[in-house]
RNA sequence: GGGCCCGUGGGGUAGCUUGGUAUCCUUGUAGCUUGGGGUGCUAUUGACUCCGGUUCAAAUCCGGACGGGCCCA
C-alpha cells in the first residue's frame, strides 16, 4: 500500500499490520487495544502526567456518569453536545427519573464540584487533569486513533482568580505541548478557531492541528480559555481577599488517542511504522544471525548485548525466534522499532555490532564494547531527524494563498477580513474550512479572500 | 433527512448473471529443512450475517431484519 497514493487506505493498512488495534470488536468505532498499541499509548500518557505534575496539576478521576440536570446548566454546551452523547436512560428494569450521560468531556461533571471545592482566594488556581475514556456519537466514517467514538484522552480544567491568571495558564499549556510533541516527533500549529468553531461555551478554542501527509489537517488537541462562562452557571465563585463573591476564571486543555494517529500518520512508510524512540516499546531490537557452527556463541553474545542495554535503560527485544532473518527484520520494521542491532559471526569477530536505523534505512556498527553509549547517539539522532524532518515536511505542505486560490493537498494561508459573513462564504464557495486564525500573530499583506478589504492571516484547509 | 453499494474461514478473496461437491492467497497448528533482507516442502484446523419465502435442491433468486461502507443535503 503507498502512501502518497491513497493515504486513507494505506493507515489503516498499517495500524493492521503493526497490530496496534483490533477493529473486529462488533461496536463500530470502539476499538480494542492490544497490547503494542497500548504500551504505546501508555508512554505516551506517561509523559503527559509528567508533564501536568511538573507544572502543579493533580491527577484526578471523576465519574463516567452525567445527570442531565447538570449537563443542560451551560446552554451553548449543551447545544454543542446533545446531537453525540450516548443517553444511560434505565438502570436494571426501570427507567431513570433523570436521564445519564457518558460523558462526551468532563466541565459538566467537574463543575458542580469545583463550586464545593473553591471558596476563598486561597484555593486557587485550582488545576486537575484526568487520564480517561470518553464517549462521542459519530456519525461519519471512523477511523483507528483518529474518529472513533470511544475516546482515550486527557483533559486538564483550572480555575483562576482573574482573566489574566488563566491567560497565563493558556501559555503555559503551550510549552507544555511543544515538550510533548517533541517527543513524539510531532510539528504543530497553534490557530485560534473562528467564533462559530470554537468549543461550545468556549470564550475562544486554540486548535492544535498537524498536516497529514494527503494535505488534510488533523486536530490533536485544543485549549479553551472559558472566561466566567461555566463558572457563573455551576456557581463556582470565592471570596477574594476583600470579602466578594467573585467567578473564577476557567481553562480547559486536552489531547486524545489522536496524537498516536498523527504519529502513524506523520512517520510511517510503506514498510509500516516509525515509532519516535521515545514512545516506542521497543527502541531496539537485537537479532542473532546464527550459523551452523557458531550458534551457541552468538546467542550467548546477543543475549548478553540484549542484557547490558536493558540495564543501561533502554526498552529492548531480543528476537530469538527460530526463523530467517529477513523475516524478523520485516517483521521489526512493521512495528517501527528504531534502532535495530545485528549481531553474527563477522561482528563477534571485529568486536562491533551491525546497526539499522528504521528512519532512514542507513547501516553501520557500533562498538560492542560500549554499545549503550553508541545506541543512545544513534536513538538521539533518530529522534532529531524525524522531528526535523517531519518540520520540513509540514513546511511544505502549507501554501501561500492570499485570495484563497488553494491546491488540493494544501493548507493555505489566506487572507481573511475577520468577520464571519466572509468566512462562511469562502468555507462554503471553496469547499475548505477555516482552521482559524495565528495564535502567535504573524506578519501578513493582503487582503480578505471575499471581500477584498484589509485582511489579518487565516488559515483554511480540508481537515481528515 | 434523501440516495446508492456491500455482508463467504482469523485477514483478504473467487463463485452469484445461468440454483446442484465453495476457489485461491495469507494466517494458525505439527514436522522436517534453513539461517547477514519475507527458506522451501509435507500434513492439517478453519467460512457462506440472521429470519422467512420460492424450489427436489439456495452462498447464488425474492422479502425482511441486523451489521458495515459510500455519496448528497
């Protein structure tokens, strides 16, 4: 399957072949995860938790359930939602008085007891975050990782005194993003959505979105600055120094299962997965190449180079298989180990072992001696160049368009006068959603794509 | 909301028009062989979504249900 041919169908190809989920489960967008999926996934909620303690959250986990009665308190959210949340409306034989939610997202669960929580001043900023399940009734085609109607993902809720306290916190959700998509190799934008796009109840939604290799835009995550528009509603209010009732100032931050989809998305080839080291469950894999006669040495040897980078901290597989080569290293490459380590007669003799790296194919050795210190150069140089390369490739996939004049596999910069008339109508004549606007601004000439008057940047593009 | 298409072993498929023993690839299992890029050989497990109708006989024709996919608003 290539991926520059038909991207759609070579994904999901590849999340198949490297056995990252099992779609035969009979709910259609409610996946299994088998187990190499979710070390995965697992590493990648590992470092997101660090992330979150780093910087003062606490990890908490609400209910699943919702009541309707505190579900319909914020009017544009309930808007938003009621179309995609599956109903709980009967418990064993009987029918509830109040109608549950699965959560679709959690201010409507968390709310009502922030309001208990936060009293005075002295509570805040008040900042949680949850690792959970959340629930979404899709309608469109869904696909692994990227729409699926059981969604793993996290979300962070934090209360503030004033609006520049939770401004603060909307940058400090932005370098915690760039941390993580570092280590998952991942370039990004940041674009403040457009007012009839943004999260409902939001004050304003920035989108985290990244270009699949089809010119397509994949949203990964947003951070929504909620002013006092939940606060107000669920009463969520302390007393401030001079004795007032005063809302607090919301922010919500979140990225879902989608960051895994963006990685197979962004590295893989047609060979299959490239896992950036850092997530990978395997970073190396240590092949014997046996021959008759020396079978027993070289297993020896892998087993003991196995042996020291394991205990120098590396995520390692020895594959002794009993098969060809070729076939272990075809299948090692299907599940994108980075690095993989050969080690036969030759090596044994030269004192070296033969290295791969999955990335971009090149071959070499590395001393056997201190193979640890060689792996981690080469795991670092891995990681570097697929964040670079990866930066380049996205580069080229946004094209300047002032007047809105955009090829297909393209997102475009376009000027956009800012009001929503204009925006709809260009959405609607080119077939293209507006992503939004810069969040870091950016220097732009030109003029509205519609109307022709003074213009600020927008971007616009088909979204996957 | 409107329209179209499709349900065959674990995965991918042929067969359906013209009703009669279900094809091939892959995977799994057992054994031998092999070993620096998918070894080869042999044996073997495993399927017609469901319900009803027509018929001597249904994967095949008809109706419905359920499931899946696509397009348009």
């Amino acid at each position: 399957m290539r991926k520059e041919e038909d991207f759609n169908e070579w994904y999901i190809d590849a999340v198949e072949k490297a056995g990252l989920s099992d779609k035969r489960y009979p709910v259609k967008g409610m996946n299994v995860w088998t187990a190499y999926g979710w070390k995965i996934m697992r590493l990648i909620d590992e470092f997101i938790r660090r992330e979150l303690d780093a910087t003062g959250h606490d990890e908490v986990c609400f209910p699943l359930l919702i009541p309707e009665t505190e579900f319909k308190k914020e009017k544009d959210h309930i808007k938003g939602f009621d179309s995609e949340v599956y109903w709980v409306t009967h418990a064993g034989l009987n029918e509830l008085d109040v109608r549950l939610v699965l959560r679709p997202t959690s201010e409507t669960a968390m709310y009502p007891m922030f309001a208990l929580w936060v009293r005075s001043h002295q509570d805040l900023p008040l900042k949680v975050y949850q690792i959970v399940n959340t629930f979404r009734y899709e309608t469109k085609q869904t696909r692994a990782f990227m729409r699926v109607r059981e969604i793993h993902f996290f979300e962070s809720h934090t209360c503030h005194e004033t609006e520049e306290d939770a401004q603060r916190q909307i940058e400090e959700d932005v370098e915690i993003l760039d941390r993580i998509a570092a280590r998952l190799c991942l370039p990004y934008s940041l674009l403040k959505r457009t007012d009839w796009d943004k999260f409902p109840g939001a004050h304003y939604t920035v989108g985290i979105d990244t270009v699949m290799p089809n010119g397509r835009t994949l949203q990964i995550g947003s951070v929504h600055h909620y002013r006092t528009n939940f606060s107000v509603p669920y009463g969520i209010s302390y007393e401030s120094e001079g004795g007032e009732h005063v809302p607090v100032h919301q922010t919500t931050y979140g990225m879902s299962e989608r960051l895994l989809g963006a990685v197979i998305g962004v590295h893989a080839d047609d060979a299959g997965l490239v896992l950036p080291p850092d997530i990978a469950p395997f970073q190396i894999v240590v092949i014997p190449i046996f021959s008759k006669d020396n079978a027993a040495r070289v297993g020896e040897a892998a087993k003991a180079l196995a042996g020291s980078l394991s205990a120098a901290g590396f995520r390692v597989k020895l594959d002794d298989r009993d098969v060809r080569p070729g076939s272990k290293f075809f299948d090692w490459e299907i599940k994108g180990v980075p690095l993989r380590l050969e080690l036969g007669g030759r090596d044994l003799d030269g004192g070296v072992v033969t290295f791969a790296r999955r990335d971009d194919g090149s071959k070499g050795t590395i001393g056997l001696a201190d193979a640890p210190s060689g792996a981690r150069l080469l795991l670092d140089s891995i990681s570097a160049s697929m964040l670079e390369k990866a930066k380049a490739a996205q580069a080229s996939r946004i094209a300047d368009a002032p007047g809105g004049e955009v090829p297909d596999d393209r997102v475009a910069r376009i000027g956009w006068c800012g009001c929503e008339e204009c925006g709809r109508r260009f959405e609607e004549e080119r077939d293209l959603k507006i992503l939004g606007t810069p969040f870091r601004p950016e220097r732009f000439e030109g003029a509205c794509a519609v109307c022709g008057k003074p213009a600020n940047a927008a971007y616009a593009a088909r979204t996957m």
